[in-house]
C-alpha cells in the first residue's frame, strides 16, 4: 500500500537501520505468527473523517516509530519481545473512502480469528469507527466485558451525516452491546449527553479530571469497570501538546502520565484483554506523536504480562 505520510529523512530506516518492518523491528523467531502471544494489527481506514485527513497513515507511522524502541521495560527491569509479537498485513480498504460498515466486517472477522487463536490483540488505526469491529469480536468471548474509551469525544451519536457507522459512532455501536467507561472528554453534543444520562454511563470529563487527584480519578474509573476490559484510545485524548498529529484536536486533554497510570493500574487489577490506538495522523514535522503511540502499545503488553507479585 502507497502512503502519503513521509519519513523525515533523517529518521529514514533505509538510512538508519535494517531492523524488519514489522512492531518492534523484530527478527522471524520472534515475530511468527504461530508462537506470538501478541498480534499487532493494522488498520488504515480513514472513510468519514470529519475535519483533516491522514489517518489512513497512522498504522505505518507507528509501526516504523517502533523500531526504535528499546524493548527492555523500565519498570520491570526485563525484556517483553521473548514473548514474541507478530504484525499483520496491512488491512487495506477497497478505496480510500469506501463505506465503513463492510471494512468493519472485515475487521471484525479478521479480529474474531486472533481472539480465538488466543492472542493479545493491538490494533492500529485509522479512524475511531473500526474500533467497533474489533470490539465485537471481544464481546463474543467475554460476555461481561466492559470498554475503557479515553476521547476527547464522546462518538455515541447514533448517526452522524447520514451514517450510522461513522467515525461519530463508533463507540454507539459497541455501548448498544456492552458496559463502556468513557474519559477524558471535552466536547460531547446534547444528544450524546441525552443517551449517557439514559444509559447510566460512566463518563468523566477532563475538566472534572484536572481538578481531582490521579490517584482519586483513577481509583473512580477502574471501579467503574469489569473484570475483563478492553482499552481503546483515540489519540486525541490527549492534550494537543502531547500529540498534536490528530485529526479533531481538542485543549485541555490528558497528559501521557495521566494515561499511563491508569492503564498500569487497570493492568494490575483487571485483565486486559485488548487494545487499540486510533486517529493519529502523523505529519512529517511532528514526529514524536509517532513514537508516543508506538510507546504506549508497547507499554501495554508490559502491563498485560507484568509478572504477578
């Protein structure tokens, strides 16, 4: 597949290094396939963006950003790729905007083979609609999962321009099935507000976060949630400053510590057992959003297969 994002030059890996091109730049005994406990899966669909494009880049970005991370955790004092962590092909969509309800088929069909096969699951967008499918997938093993969503918006419109499947929705269409949480919020429309009121769903807003201690907003969200969580992050839930390569980038957002918290205590007290990162549309000028991303997945397998104490 042809990308429009470039890589800076001076971060070129045809320059830099021979590493794979694959999460992590990993040789073949650690990242077939048959022995990996975690399958990372790119996802470039961009078809109902709303505001700018670029989307469609963000698995590829990532991707190459993590090749140059260094896989011995900090926290845990050990390696993680000896668990071994296969990439998949691209999942490219017929077209660049093609309708997004058959690509979310697809990718709910592909995702329900990995969940049975038993892997952890990371998935790399692309835009926040095809997150649906992956967590349909989830929901046929795990009847009481619940959803942590960290967004700058809400995406429980019901319809969005017409689509019932658009970027918009995509966590309407998962919180119609299963228990979802969702934070660090800053723009929500009446209607969604309605349906969050009606449904009883845990939302906390940024505002409401920044004038609470982490500890205490932490402790509140992983309450809210069930034993078995899957985390889909849309990167603009973060604060623009942090990654400012997205394609509705909204002030006030979270900071990478604020996300990272809450993920290793969720990672400590519930079972993880997926995630995703969606929306980044990386620009050649900003390349560090692109390695925050590719961190942060990596941060999650540390915190899926921390040693128990």
């Amino acid at each position: 597949m042809k990308h429009s994002y470039k890589i800076p030059d001076k971060l070129s890996y045809l320059k830099r290094t021979k590493f794979p091109m694959n999460f992590l730049g990993l040789p073949p005994e650690l990242s077939n396939y048959k022995n990996a406990r975690v399958v990372v899966q790119p996802l470039p669909y961009e078809g109902t963006v709303s505001y700018t494009s670029g989307t469609s880049d963000g698995p590829f970005a990532i991707i190459h950003a993590s090749r140059f991370i260094e896989d011995f955790d900090d926290e845990q004092k050990r390696s993680f790729s000896q668990l071994g962590v296969h990439t998949l092909p691209f999942l490219n969509p017929p077209k660049k905007q093609s309708p997004p309800e058959p690509y979310i088929r697809r990718v709910f069909e592909q995702t329900r083979k990995l969940v049975r096969d038993g892997k952890f699951v990371i998935s790399l967008g692309g835009e926040h609609s095809i997150s649906a499918g992956i967590i349909w997938a989830f929901a046929e093993k795990y009847p009481k999962l619940s959803v942590l969503h960290i967004d700058a918006h809400g995406d429980l419109r019901d319809e969005y321009e017409g689509n019932a499947f658009s970027h918009a929705c995509g966590l309407r269409r998962v919180a119609d099935r299963v228990k979802t949480v969702h934070v660090g919020m800053r723009e929500v429309s009446r209607d969604q507000w309605e349906f969050v009121k009606k449904k009883k769903i845990k939302m906390l807003f940024a505002y409401e976060m920044h004038r609470m201690p982490r500890k205490q907003w932490i402790r509140e969200v992983v309450g809210a949630l069930g034993r078995d969580v899957y985390i889909t992050c849309d990167t603009d839930g973060f604060d623009p400053t942090v990654i400012p390569s997205t394609g509705t980038p909204e002030p006030g957002g979270l900071s990478y510590v604020d996300v990272l918290d809450l993920f290793r205590e969720i990672g400590r007290r519930k079972n993880i057992v997926g995630f995703d990162i969606m929306e980044l549309a990386p620009r050649p000028e900003f390349h560090f959003p692109d390695y925050t991303c590719a961190r942060l997945a990596y941060k999650m397998i540390t915190f899926k297969f921390r040693q128990k104490k």
